[in-house]
C-alpha cells in the first residue's frame, strides 16, 4: 500500500530549510499553511518578471495575463470544474458576503435561508445581515451537545420558503465531517440553493466537486499550501440567478460576475505551483503522470488524509486520559485532523502558552465560531478552546512532543 512520503514532502516546503520553521512542531495549519516551494517559484518569478499591467499589448504584459491565466486554469483543472465557474477573491469571507450580497434577488420577503449552529461567523453573519435588510427569515440548524450537526435536526426547517443553506462542509472548531452530501439531496427537490464552506475540510480532503455538486463552495488557498485567496465555484444555473457584484461591463464574463474588486495579480500566478505540487507529488508516489490533474489530485490528497488521520488518532490517545474535553468525536471515523479541546480548570491560554515554550504552536481562542463555543458551555469565548490543526507535513515525533507536554500539564 502507497503511503505519503513525509520527508519527500517537507523537501517540497522552504520554511522547513529555516531554522525556526524546522524546529518548530506547527499545529496553527487551521489558521493557515506553510507556502509549498514550487508556488512560492511562481510568486516570485511574477513579482521579479512580470509586475505590470497583464493583458495589455506588449510582450510583457501578454506574458503576465498569461500566467495569470494559467494560475486560474490550473486551479480549475485540480478541481475538475470550468475556469469560468470559478471566482477568485481574497478571503472565502469576502466571498460568502459577496454571494450573500449576489443573492438578495432571492432571498425575499417570506423567504427564508438555513444556516448551521456550527458555522464560522463569516457562513452566519453575511446571511444574517441579508436577512434582516430584505426581511427574510434566518433559521438556524442547531447543534447537539456535542457540537454535532444532525439530520434529524434539519428536516423540521425544510420548507418551500427556503431558498438558501449555507454550512460548513467541516467545523473549523468540531472536525466533523457534515454529510453535505445527504444534505443536498433532501435540498434539491424543494429548490434550495445549497452554499459550502469547505475552508476547513480543503486542507485534509481536496474538494471533489463534481461528485457532490453543490450550488456553491467555497475555500480558501492559503491554508492548502498558497498564497493568501480565496475561492469561489458557483454552478452556472445558480450564477444566473444571482446579481452579478463586479463592473456593469465585466457581467458578461463568467469569472468576473462575482469578483468585486480584484485580488492580486501574482497571488492569482502563483495558483499554477499548487498543481506543479499536485502533480510532482503524484510522480513521486505513483511512478507516473497518468490520468487528469483532478484525478491524480485526489489520490494525492488521499494519501495526505491517511497520514494525518494516524497522526491525530495519535494524539487523541496520548491525551485519552487527561482531565481534558474534547468537541466532537474522540476518534477519528468522520472527522478531520483538526482537534478542539479545553479544561474545566485550566485557561487554554494556560496550554497555548506552555506549548509555545517548548516550539510547539497550537493557538487558542474562538477561531471565529463564537457562537459555537457559547452554546457548548465554554465560559470565557475568548479564551476559547486549543486548536491542534494538522498539515500533511507534519510527523509522529512532533505528535508526541506535543503530547508531552499536555501530559506534562497535569
């Protein structure tokens, strides 16, 4: 059996040539990745041969919107979905509000949009705002004790009204993974446009959006090894029925219907070093280049997800014991390797810290799901919870460093 190739792996990352980088065992990769080498070539080479106006007539400039071009065709292809599907944005929080801001010839007076209890504030609020300005109804899907989305709990708030359901297709905070699937086929016979956030699940599982279809998903690029983006597909029937959000002249072309202002130009280049990544990793473990880049993505990524589901299975055991509560599931069957813990009689700000001393970096707080974190009981929000969040490039022995000193706590 194939198995990823860590020390293959963190060849591919300049940082781990860095001192700092090297020595230190970095769980924040929830909050954000290291940047892999060969997009890092890309970012710089545009900066240092091509920061000019793209597109225009001289050589220069055709070479520039060229590899910008090639940035958005490449992140197309890793996705198996149209380029002109595709809006590239600076944050997928940018970009939820700007489809919040898209829809509102949809979402009407009587009309209603689900979100989940679960959700990041950026998958809440830009509904929420929407709502309230149109006079919609904004229903909530709501969590279990555990921090869980259940189907049973969504069929009450199905109705004709319903015209959107945004949610998470995996908790940054919980590590669930949603069943989105189920959730789009009891959504489309009733019309209901389904929106995911899939920032959380990207980094572990590459989004496969041709199999599960959806209306609309969203993740963000820099915490899957590039530059700080964000990145939109909307199916083009749900692109139709929206507004477009960018110049009244660019509204015929399929890419810049939602793109309001434009992010940057390199960042956009750079895109096409994620698919060099993709596909040297795939030659590396596979012996060959055979099959589309979508495909041989996929694999990649399945091998990315073993790996860090042994690893954070790792961790859970070596903590099992402590005075220690755990969001969501104890073992790794249906989550993704990003765990939410915290002490009754211990600030995470407390294990953050003594973490740190030791080279270790695993952040606390509320990452953004406040609202999560108050319906589960957590008295203090801002100290939150300590998020230990795995990258495919993280090893056992840093498990167990990490482990450690948790145990060395209590």
């Amino acid at each position: 059996m194939t198995v990823l190739d860590v020390e293959f792996v963190r060849s591919c990352f300049p940082a781990f040539q860095q001192p700092l980088p090297a020595r230190t065992a970095f769980f924040e990769n929830a909050g954000g990745s290291y940047v892999v080498g060969q997009v890092l070539e890309r970012y710089i080479r545009f900066y240092t041969e091509n920061k000019v106006q793209p597109y225009g007539a001289s050589e220069i400039c055709r070479v520039a919107g060229e590899q910008m071009d090639l940035g958005r065709q490449v992140m197309a292809d890793l996705l198996g979905v149209d380029a002109g599907a595709i809006t590239i944005g600076p944050s997928t929080t940018q970009n939820i509000n700007t489809l919040a801001l898209a829809a509102a010839g949809l979402v009407t007076p009587g009309s209603a949009v689900i979100v989940t209890g679960q959700d990041h504030e950026a998958n809440i609020g830009a509904w929420e705002r929407l709502c309230r300005r149109s006079g919609a109804e904004l229903r909530t899907w709501p969590v279990d004790g555990d921090g869980e989305l259940k189907l049973e709990q969504l069929h009450p708030l199905l109705d004709g009204k319903v015209r959107i359901l945004c949610m998470t297709h995996s908790s940054n905070v919980v590590g669930t993974v949603n069943p989105v699937a189920d959730v789009i086929r009891l959504a489309r016979p009733l019309g209901i446009r389904v929106v995911l956030d899939g920032v959380s699940v990207a980094p572990h599982s590459w989004p496969d959006i041709p199999s599960l279809e959806p209306d609309a998903y969203c993740f963000s690029t820099y915490k899957t090894y590039a530059p700080h983006l964000g990145i939109m597909y909307v199916s083009p029937d749900f692109a139709g029925a929206l507004d477009p959000q960018c110049h009244y002249f660019n509204s015929g072309y399929p890419e810049k219907r939602f793109d309001a202002a434009g992010p940057d130009h390199a960042s956009i280049a750079a895109l096409a070093g994620l698919g060099d990544y993709f596909a040297a990793s795939h030659s590396h473990h596979y012996g060959h280049d055979r099959g589309s880049l979508y495909a041989r993505t996929q694999a990649v990524s399945s091998l990315m997800h073993a790996h860090e589901t042994v690893l954070c299975q790792r961790l859970l055991d070596g903590i099992s014991d402590l005075p220690l509560r755990i969001l969501g599931r104890t073992r790794m069957e249906g989550r993704e390797a990003n765990i939410a813990l915290f002490c009754d009689h211990m600030p995470s700000s407390t294990m953050s810290a003594a973490l740190g001393r030791a080279d270790i970096a695993a952040g606390h707080g509320h990452f953004y799901a406040r609202r999560l974190l108050e319906n589960a009981g957590i008295r203090d929000p801002d100290d939150g919870v300590l998020r230990i969040s795995f990258g495919h490039y993280n090893t056992a022995g840093e498990v167990d460093r990490a482990v450690s000193v948790l145990r060395g706590l209590f």
